[in-house]
C-alpha cells in the first residue's frame, strides 16, 4: 500500500480564517489512483514546526504533499524550511525568472524584486513550472520517498496536481487498488434509513464497508472496497446499490456527484420539460443552484427574485390585495407567484418560495422559519407551508432543497 | 500559552469526499479567547490510528478536541477508540437516553436499538448534553489536561463548543491575548499592494505580524498582536489600518468581516439607495449576495434572472432586435437590461450582467469568459466588457465580484 501525507501550511487555517480546501482536493486526487491518504496535517507558518513535520512526513510515508507558505511576502516561509531541510541553498531557477518576468509584463504589473524573489529555490530541487502563478512548485526526493511543495492558491495547485504531480507519482509507484462509490439519497433520516436498509447492509460483499455522510442535502451513502481488482469491485458495488434503488425509490437520487439539481435537471431534460421560478426568501440561491450547472439554459428559463411586495406585483401579477391580505409569506402567494413566474416566461412548471428566513420578520402565526412552496402546471396549481429552523442559512439551503425536491418528486411520480 | 490541537476524525475527509470546516470553526473560536491552535490533524476511522493521536496529543498540549465518529452506525469508532484510551467501560447515560428517546417521539421516528445505543458512554467521561443531536458530547481529563470528543455534524457542533466547551475552557485556564484583526482590499495584486504598503508594513510596531490572503474576493491583510495586552494591540493595530485606509481609498473595503457587497450594503444604506438587478451568466448568484445578508429588503428590490433570450424581452423590456443584431452578451443588451430592471422595481440603481460563463457557448470574438455589465441610474446608463478565465465557476464568482465593485466604486467616487 502507497500512503501518503498531506500537510497544509499556514498561520490562517490554525486562527481558523481560512477553511482548508487543497486537502480536500488532493486527498481524493491521491485516492482516485489508489494512493492511501492516511493523515491530513496543518501546521503554522513556523521554521521548527515545519521542519520536523515534514522530515517525519518523509520518514512514514512514501508521498508527502504540501501546499502554501511560497508567496513573495515576508510571511511566507515554506521555501527557507525546505532549503533547511534538505541542507540545500537557495539558487535562482533561470527558467522561473524569465516565467514571472513574463507574466507581470503581460498584466502590465512592475516586476519587482518581491517578484524576482519568486525564482528562488533550494539547489537540490527539481523545479515544477506553475503555469498558472508566479511561485513554482517543487519536487525533493529522499531515500526513495518524494515531497512536493506547492503554492496555496487553489487554481494554481489544482493545475499542478493535475498535469505534473498525478503523473509523476504515477510513474514511480506501483499503485492499488482502492474503489468508492456514493449514492445520494433524500427524504429519509438517518437512523430510518439504516433500518430500512439493514439487511442489505448485511449482505453486502466480504470486506466491503458502508459509511453515512448525512447532511442538509439528504444522507449520502458510501461504500468502500480496498485491494479488489477496481473492475470487480465496481461491478459488486453497483449490482447492491442496483438492488438500493429499487428499495428506495423516489429517494434514491443516483451516484456521486448527483445532486437534487442534477437529478431534477436529468429528469426535466428526458421529459423535454422546462422550469421557472419566483423567489422571495431565498433570494436566488435556488436559481444558482441550477445556473451553476453547465447546459442549465436548456430547462431553465429564468427567475424572478421578488424581494420586495412592489415587484411581486409588478413583474409576477401577484394581486397586491392577496399580498394585504394573507401575507407575502402565505401559500395564497405562493400559488400567485408560481403561476407568475409560469406564464412571464412561458415554461412547463413555475415554482415559487416565500418565506421567513429570519433572523427578523416573523409575525404572529409565522415564526422565523416558515416557508411557503408553490408549483403551477399547465392545469394545477399547488401548494404547502413548512417549518424550518431559526438559522437564516439553514433556512435558505433547505428551501432551495424541499423547492427542487417537490418539483422533482411530481415529475417522478407522474403517470406517463 | 495554552496550546490546543484539533483532531477531526473520518475516512471521507482522508479520502476528499468531505471538506473539513469543523476545524475552522473551533479554531477560531479558540483563537478568540487565546487559546493557540498548535496543530489540526485529520485523521481516518482507524482505532489504532485515532488512540495513538490522541494520546500523543493529551501529551503534548492542554486541550484537545475531537470531532466525528460518534454517529448511531457501523463505521462511527470513536467512542469505542475512547473507551480503550481511557481504559474504561461503556455504560448507559440515563439523561441521554432520556433526550434521544424524546428527540424521536417529537419527530415521530422509531427509538430503535441504533439510537437507543446514543446513550452508551465510557464512564470515567463526562457526559455533555447535545441539545440539537443524538450523539452526546464527552469530556475526559488525564493529568491536568482534557480532552472533548464531539459529533461531526457541524450545526450540532458548533452549538456544543458555543455553549459547553468555550466556557469550559475559560474557567480552567489562564489565558493569553492573542488578537488578529484583518482588512479586505479590492483591485490590487498581491505584488503592487505590498510594493504600495512596504513603508507603512516596516513602521509596524515591534512584534507585529502582517500575513496576505489573496483570493477571487480580494486581498486580505491580517495584522496579528501575540502577547500583547488585548486593548493595546487592538488600539496600535487601529491606529495602523487606519492610515491604510486613507492610503488605499476605495481598494479598502473594511475590516473583516467586510466584504465587496456588505460594503456596498452600508454605502446603499447611508444613502438611502435601492438596487435591483438583471442577471444572466451570474444566474441568480449576485442576487443570493445581496439576499445572504440579513436585513438586505432595505435596499435590495429584486433581481430578474433572465436566463433565455424570450425572458430578458418579456420581463426587462430588451427588444429582440437589439439582441439579435448585438447578441446576447453585449454592452448593449447589459446597458437595456439594467435600465429594464430599474424601471421594473422603481431602484435608483439597476445593475446587469450578460456573459458567456462556460464551458460552451463562446462565439466568434466573444470567448468564454467574456462579461458585459451594465449599470444604470436615474439620468445615466453606463456599460463595460471584460474577460475572466475558462472556468465557470470562477466567471461566475469574479462576475458577481465585478459587479457589485462597479457599483460601489460609483456610489464611493459620487459628487456629493
């Protein structure tokens, strides 16, 4: 088995200002090709802690990653340590040189000696042009083990990742095989969920490993298969999640990365059908949810996000009596602003959320939290009124979740 | 100095199914009350693995906390990982068991073996309640130092740390001042704001650290005071950033938590304006900046996510002969637009985007990437064309970005 380390460097991550996410993106880089990631670390911007973890890093493991700590400012010490390290001093890489000199021309920035600085590496490294960014990335090597050192910029360290440091651990290790496969579900908790699968977990293959990943967006079921030929392993796990499905249901979403969105974008496609919307409390985050996907223009048509009582009337008709009447949070305006959103742009379906998100707003009757749906279809027109939670977050996640899920779930259940 | 280490347990981190934000969050909030965070370390569902971490940390720092695993199913090992540590057997909690057995009834889900087994605990622990979860937080001491072990999921978490954890802590330890305090910019490169601010950066005082964070959102500044009586710091690091800000003008935004759109909010707020929009690449995502904030229906009207052609004509007013001689994506049709979502919301200010986001759509001298906005007040329509990157997301984030800059650059360089 190939293991591997990573380890993150950076005072903002320790201080909590930062969330680390290059590990996350190297972890399942590493996974994808069988290397085993068996510890995460991150450690401040400090010459000892650096030194001693990545000279233990080298000692465990075959592969040690390490990202941030390059930049050109003072703050940045990961170059220093790793000259240390390897008892190695600091030489101007010619090709980095011309690399940044080029690069601050084109974007018409002064190249300066902060910029110059970049160039400089520890004489023993073998230099990774960043195509993408000023400070290179390298690669050490020692008693057959290797580190490599990258920039903290994601997009950059992504691009290296991809083109340079896969292939290269590709070529020098004789790698395993390590198989995951997800399915998202939603709708069920937990604890239900797992009785209801129960014996089918039991039957699960011989060294096969179930994991629960709940979360706002459903429960996500893992399994996991080590050291089986990848084709074999792939083949048993899809025959039992195969078997889920049907078990499931309207709650079994489909395989990583499936989403609600792209579930319902994967239906609304095969059905030819096209979507609406009208958005009120969640602003338009349930139009980003779909306009995030690429392709998305072929089923949605658009969104109107009605902030205010004026433009749920002027731009959706909702009648401004309705609004006095029942409330801009009411499932009468809910239908109003779902036939609205329907008829402006001509689609298949509108869909509309009004609500409460709170923290403030809530009236007598309607706390902080109260959410109301509406669907209209060439002949219906639909709606109901939910409680969430008093988190103003929470409650503009979950409200973009139920809204894709009840139009997901009517075109599901629909008789053809 | 009282020093922590955060350990966050769960192949799905190891594996980058998942990405830890649990970390930040608790070290953030050790930081606040001057605990140092030493060391964050993730580490697999291994009881091997996860007793040696943990005793190592218990070791070598006053505080350690633990995150994940305690979940009702098969691959959660935490507690039984923490019983053998301790050396110590696992007993029923009464008051727990009561809890969960409540949680469910009001839920109206079946108490069945998985969650009644919640309840089962080491005893040398003591038991912390988990108001919003099933899985019972834990604290165990071992010579003067302790450790917590939490539940993963991060709203149940966070929750425990606010209301147990962090005042737990307080009541133990004498604790040091540790103060950070951190600035945004907008517009300047990393490599010309540091050549800009060199000479303020070298009259820092003594023992203050300056730290960069560049992202798509800007440049950070993060001055940090160690040791330093809080008030003190506080008053010297004022002092400093406030002569940045007369320096930088409009490129600074604010301290953090400041951000380009609840900067903008406060000028839009000191100035009585209103703003709606008219969005197509950016699909509802610059919207759901404005609706993230709380209390933003004072200034915010609405936007028109106008993703077809058809819907920009029926619901903005653009002619489809501007369209279809322009395209889509023109400082023409941004310029119609923003008018058309002004007009529509009665907002002082409306503002547009039109771009071609990716991975498809790039037409004859329009690449991916390129994005026309449109700004538009009461006697004045302005529009300008830029090109981003091939990447969608980050079109989409950089274009919100751009956006909501023009619009603040405006309101900040008016004539009164």
């Amino acid at each position: 088995m190939i293991t591997a380390q990573i380890v993150t460097i950076g005072d903002e991550i320790l201080i909590g200002q930062i969330i680390d996410t290059n590990s996350t993106f190297i972890a399942k880089e590493l996974e994808n090709i069988g290397v085993t990631v068996s510890e995460i670390y991150s450690i401040r911007d400090n010459q000892k802690a650096i030194i001693e973890t990545l000279d233990s890093a080298l000692k465990n493991h075959h592969i040690v990653i390490v990202t941030g700590g390059l930049g050109p400012t003072k703050d940045d010490i990961t170059k220093f340590s790793l000259a240390q390290l390897f008892n190695s001093e600091l030489v101007r890489d010619e090709s980095t040189f011309t690399h940044v000199r080029d690069m601050m021309q084109a974007k018409g920035i002064d190249f300066n000696e902060l910029n110059q600085s970049q160039a400089l590496v520890p004489k023993c490294c073998t230099v990774i042009k960043n195509e993408s960014g000023t400070a290179p990335a390298m690669m050490f090597e020692r008693e057959g083990n290797i580190l490599f050192s990258m920039p903290g910029v994601p997009f950059e360290m992504q691009n290296i990742v991809e083109t340079k440091v896969i292939p290269e651990i590709k070529s020098r290790f004789q790698l395993g095989d390590n198989t995951h496969k997800t399915i998202v579900t939603y709708g069920l908790p937990e604890s239900i969920l797992s009785k209801r699968i129960e014996q089918w977990e039991q039957n699960l293959p011989e060294g096969f490993k179930l994991a629960y990943l709940p979360n706002a967006k459903g429960v996500r079921l893992r399994i996991s298969a080590y050291n089986t030929p990848k084709t074999e392993a792939l083949e048993k796990i899809a025959f039992a999640f195969e078997e889920l499905r049907e078990e499931l249901r309207e709650h079994f979403l489909g395989y990583e990365p499936v989403s609600l969105q792209s579930s319902l974008a994967e239906l609304l496609i095969k059905f030819k059908l096209t979507v609406s919307l009208a958005e009120s409390c969640t602003g338009g985050a349930l139009a980003s949810k779909f306009t995030a996907m690429a392709g998305s223009s072929a089923y949605f048509l658009g969104s109107v996000v009605a902030y205010s009582n004026s433009m749920k009337t002027s731009s959706l008709g909702v009648p401004a009596e309705i609004i006095a009447a029942k409330g801009a949070v009411s499932t009468e305006v809910a239908e109003s602003m779902a036939v609205g959103a329907r008829e402006l742009s001509g689609a298949d379906f509108g869909i509309s959320v009004t609500g409460i998100a709170g923290p403030t707003g809530a009236t007598n009757g309607k706390p902080v939290g109260t959410v109301c749906f509406g669907i209209s279809g060439v002949d219906f027109v639909h709606s109901e009124q939910v409680l969430f939670s008093n988190s103003r977050e929470y409650n503009i996640e979950k409200s973009c979740s139920h809204a894709l899920n009840i139009l997901r779930n009517f075109i599901y259940n629909k008789p053809d």
